[in-house]
C-alpha cells in the first residue's frame, strides 16, 4: 500500500491574497492536484489555524484548490482576460491615464481580503484533526510552498511525531548567498529556513543541480552535509503546453517580454536603461517592453523611473494581474522573453517561453544554463551594450536568433507525468 501523505497547504492559501500565481504558487498548485487526485495511498493537507496545526480530507482540499483556480483566474480564456485586453491596447499606441489603475491594480488591492475568505468559506465547517494524534503513522510530510518552515508553529509538530517523514522543496539559498539583493527581513526569514530544513528534514527536492550544490553547501555549515536531493528540473503548466493558433493582434507587434516579480534581483533596471538606448537609435521603430509581474521589495527605482522617463512612456508598458492563459499567449507572440537576474535557483519563464516556441534572451548563470542550454543567448546581467545587441538580434531576426529561433521551435518540454515518476521513487526510498 502506498505511504500516507500529509502535504503543507499554508503557502497554496496564502497565494489566495495575490490577483494571479507566481510561478512557485503554479508549482505548489501542481504537487497539491497530483498527490490529492492521483496518490493511491491516504492524503490529507495540514494547515495552522486557531486550534493549532490541523488535517483536513482530500475532499475539502480539493474544493479549495477548485476554488483558488477560479480565484486566480485560471479558468479563465485567454480572451477574457481584460488586462491582456490593456496591453493590447497599450501595443497599439493607446495611453491610459499615469494615474488610471489597471484591472490587475484593482485586483490585487481590492480583492486579497475577500479572496482569502472566499477559499476559506466552504461549506460544511470543519475544525479538522490534529497533526499530532492523527495524521496517518509513517506519513510523509511533504512541503513544497516553502513559506511556512520560517514558523516554528507550523512545523513544530514534527518533534512530537517521529514516525513521520519530512521531504521539503528548497527553491535556493540566494537570500544568504546575495544578502544585497533582498531585505534584512528576507535575509533572516531564509536563514530560519534553512535552520529548520538542518532539523526537521529526511530529504529534499531541488529543481536544478546548481540549487541543490549551493543548498547542500548551506546545509553543511550547519552540519547536515547528509541529506538525500533529488534535483528534477519542473515542467511548466498545463497551460503553456496548449496551442490555441495565432493571435492576430499581438502578431501585429514587435515586442518583448519580462516576468517577474520587480524586485532588484531581477534586474528590471538593465532593461530600461537598454531601452531607452533602443528608443533613441530607433524612434518609432523601436520595440516595445512589456513588464509583467508585481512589485515587490525594493522596486520604487524601477516605478519611478517608469512614472518619470518621458522616453520610456509608451516604449515600456508595465501589467499586474495577468492570467496564466493570457501570460501563455502574451509571451508565445514576443520576440523573445528577457531574464536578466543577478541570481536564479531555476528561472520558470525560460522554459515556459520554450514551450511556446519564444527564444530566450538570459542572463548566464549556471542554472539558467542548466535548463536552456543551447536554445537560449546568455548575456552578463552587468553588460547592457551586450543586452542591447542581442535584443537588436532578435528584433531585426538577423544572426543567431533565426538558429536559435529553429532549435526553440523543435524544443520538447517535460510533462509533468515524467517529472512525478521520478518524484514517486524519491519518495519511496522513505517508506
């Protein structure tokens, strides 16, 4: 019979505050369907609450994960999304007002609140049953959303049940390695969570090997140099492996594409001093930027200098809020999507731009690599003249970027079935 699991759902209900996923919250939304549709054995989801850490029954998590979906829009055709319907626009050459908030704007500030109770609010009330006494015996605890082992509340009940074993996903340790490109509060959350993946964990998952070598190294420093990783690159969503034809708007345009939450690792700030560049050499002809994702830390430099460069306004067009299905189909229609991080654990946009046929234009880092290899150009995330060029490639479809846009074309992503046959043979060595 196959191991009970008990799967960490604090970081799925969280992601219920935010208008649309980011790529780990897709991830986590992935693991959370496969272990609760498909696993042969007991699953249940462990979540805090007032009465402490509880389980609920694979029923009820799967109506919250229904009802998430529907939350973040995911359901959604792409053609019904009104914020691609913006950008559209904004392609066009049509200006919103500076201070007009967008759809996505509106989402995210006045929905968080309603859409957490809204996943909350099932029917049929239920306290759920204490971790302690009565998750399954011999389960594996797994936690993928990562958030929740930087409180200790969360995770503390492990102590009091030995017979249960614990697998954590750890994306990467780049708050630690870069301290300069994240907030204290960051820095020191991290730390937390490596402290408690060196206490509690029998074994990790990592989606690349260079996030598992600067894990493991992490690790080592606090004496747990023995932990088993498995590290399995993650395929994409569903979503990106669909092909719903041409949009005849967005062929219609040359643009290109970043996504991302801005924050200073990921570099948005290179960008737009290439683009102004472009927009003085090009004019008119220059392509546009679209900058998809939400601020986050340290990202004022990069809405100001879009609230203020009168060179930039109507070149860059920044959008919150998108939909999976309407992201799919924005960047299946760029150039090329752009990755200019200072630091990635794996870098999810690279290969779901391959998967819908967009060449990638990456800062070289050795996970970025890793995953793309040849179907991708690397650039130093310093060098701007050389982003500048690239860029110019791809725009005028001249040099390397017709071969590179030949071998994306005949890219074969992984499915997610092949992604959990390895990941159900990692979990059997802890039965």
């Amino acid at each position: 019979m196959a191991t009970p699991i008990a799967y960490d759902t604090v970081r799925l209900l969280l992601g219920s505050l935010a208008a649309t996923p980011r790529g780990i919250d897709r991830v986590d939304l992935r693991y959370a369907r496969y272990f609760f549709e498909t696993w042969p054995g007991d699953c249940v989801g462990t979540l805090p609450t007032p009465w402490g850490v509880r389980w609920y029954d694979r029923q009820r998590v799967l109506q919250g994960l229904d009802r998430l979906e529907q939350l973040w829009l995911e359901t959604l055709r792409s053609d019904e999304d009104h914020v691609l319907g913006r950008i559209k626009g904004r392609l066009s050459g049509k200006h919103e007002p500076r201070h007009q908030k967008s759809d996505g704007d509106r989402r995210h500030v006045l929905g968080s609140a309603s859409r957490l109770l809204n996943v909350l609010s099932l029917k049929d009330f239920s306290f759920g049953g204490s971790v302690v006494r009565s998750v399954p015996k011999n389960a594996i605890y797994i936690n993928v959303g990562q958030v929740g082992l930087a409180i200790p509340r969360i995770i503390s009940w492990l102590r009091r049940r030995p017979d249960v074993k614990t697998v954590f996903m750890l994306h990467d340790v780049i708050p630690l390695e870069r301290p300069e490109l994240v907030s204290s509060k960051d820095y020191r959350r991290h730390g937390k969570i490596v402290d408690r993946t060196a206490r509690y964990a029998s074994g990790l998952i990592s989606s690349t090997n260079a996030a598992r070598d600067a894990v493991l190294n992490a690790l080592s420093l606090r004496g747990r140099s023995d932990i088993p990783v498995e590290a399995v690159p993650l395929p994409v969503a569903p979503i990106f492996l669909s092909n719903d034809g041409p949009d005849q708007e967005l062929r219609e345009h040359d643009y290109f594409v970043v996504c991302g939450t801005i924050e200073p690792r990921k570099n948005h700030l290179l960008l737009l001093d290439v683009w102004r560049e472009l927009v003085k050499r090009r004019g008119e002809h220059a392509p546009k930027l679209v900058i998809v994702g939400s601020p986050g830390w340290g990202a004022e430099p990069v809405l100001r200098t879009l609230r203020q460069s009168r060179l930039l306004h109507g070149r860059v067009i920044f959008a919150r809020g998108l939909s999976s299905p309407a992201l799919c189909r924005l960047v299946a229609h760029a150039r090329a999507l752009l990755m200019p991080s200072f630091a990635e654990g794996f870098g999810l946009p690279i290969i779901e731009a391959l998967s819908v046929g967009t060449p990638v234009i990456a800062s070289d880092l050795p996970a970025h690599r890793e995953i793309a290899g040849e179907l991708a150009i690397y650039r130093d995330p310093t060098d701007a003249p050389g982003w500048l060029a690239a860029i110019c490639m791809f725009a005028d479809g001249n040099g390397v970027a017709a071969e590179i846009s030949r071998r994306v074309a005949a890219y074969q992503p992984a499915t997610w079935g092949q992604y959990f046959l390895r990941i159900e043979r990692f979990l059997k060595t802890f039965a």
